[in-house]
C-alpha cells in the first residue's frame, strides 16, 4: 500500500511539473506575442496614396463662321423702308455686284474696295429728279477695317466706335448740294451709304447692318 500511495505521489508530482511546464510556454508564447500587437499609445502610420493624374483641360475650339452673306437690295433694305428714310416716291434705281464707292483720295479706300470679294451696290431715289441715295457693302481683311478707319478719322471723318463698330460721318458741300456719307466698319464688313444727309445715311447704315446680321448668325456684328 505504501508502495502504490508512493507511486500515486510520484506520478502526481510529475504530472503537476508537467502542467507548469506547458503554462509557463502558454504564458511566454502569450507575452511573444503581445509584443507584436501595438499598444493603445501607439500611433499608426497613415499611407499615402499615390496623387490621381489630373486630366488637362481640352481647350475648346472657336466655331469657324459660314462664309460672309451679303443679301440683296430688297432685302437689306425693303422699298416701304426706303420710302419712311426719304420719300413716299422713292423706287430701288439700281442694284450692282460690285463696291461703287468713290473717295478714291484717300488711299485706303482704293485699297480696301480693290481687296472686297463680296459686294452688294443698291441706289434708291425719286424717279426724274436729283433726289437719290446709294449704299455700297462689301467684305475686306480686318487690317483694312483698321486702315480705313485711321484714315477716315485722320480725312475729317467724324463718328465713334462702340462694341466694335465704328461708324464715321462726313458732310460737304458742292455746287448740286449737301452730300454726306456714313461709313460703317465692324469685322470683316464695310457699309458706306451716300445721300443728301447723315439723318439718312446713318440710319440706313445701321438698319442694313441688322439685315446683314440676321443673314449671318454666327458672325459677332
């Protein structure tokens, strides 16, 4: 019996050694690791991603405008508009393809009527009589319009220029009469109407360049 209590011993002790072994590697293995786990005061590295390639703007080309419409007489300006500008008895006397403008003593204007490709020439008046008046349109390059505009104001030519139009008066005297004449220059266009006063030129000036206008959308008159 003391044998077997010795022996019951013996395996109790080994097994209790046993037991300490394995709990203290439990508890080793346990520290090992929380040395892998950060702590609650430590701060992590925060990742930077790498910046998104930014697409450059596309630049958005300019509309091209149609080729430059200049319309007939009867259009630019209507015969009962002629008749309200000048006289119940006016009649449309003429209507030309081409630039019949005179003041070829200011150089400019030679070179700018010889450079038009596009022109439109329409006189109206009172039939049997010297009451009459005429309008000349016609496309030329824009370093004429500025030409012709420097060298209209430097001739005596009076007028100003607003949203880019420039629209110049000249009165003189002859032995027929008054004749005056109103230039009107924008772009690529240029309108010179001639009659007996700028009460009428410039407002016949004007109301063909809004026909021109609804002719031409897409050009900025």
């Amino acid at each position: 019996m003391n044998s077997e209590r010795e022996g019951c011993s013996g395996n109790a002790a080994a097994t209790r050694g046993r037991i300490s072994a394995v709990a203290a590697s439990v508890m080793m293995l346990s520290i090992a690791l929380a040395g892998c786990v950060p702590t609650a005061t430590e701060t992590a590295i925060p990742t930077t991603s790498a910046p998104s390639a930014t697409a450059s703007p596309s630049s958005t080309p300019l509309p091209t405008p149609d080729p430059l419409i200049i319309p007939g007489c009867d259009t630019l300006l209507p015969l009962t508009d002629a008749k309200s500008f000048f006289s119940t008895s006016t009649e449309k006397l003429d209507e030309q393809d081409s630039l019949a403008i005179t003041g070829e003593e200011i150089p400019e204007i030679a070179a700018a009527k010889s450079d038009a490709s596009i022109a439109k020439n329409c006189i109206w008046g009172v039939p049997n009589s010297d009451g009459v008046f005429s309008a000349s349109l016609g496309d030329i390059s824009e370093a004429d319009i500025t030409a012709l505009t420097e060298a209209l104001v430097s001739a005596g030519y009076q007028g100003a220029t607003d949203n880019n139009i420039a629209t110049l008066e000249f009165i003189s005297e002859n032995e027929v009469g008054t004749t005056a004449t109103t230039h009107v220059l924008t772009g690529d266009l240029w309108i010179l109407v001639t009659g007996p006063s700028v009460d009428l030129t410039t407002p016949v000036a004007m109301a063909m360049l809004d026909q021109v206008r609804l002719a031409n959308p897409t050009r900025t008159y």
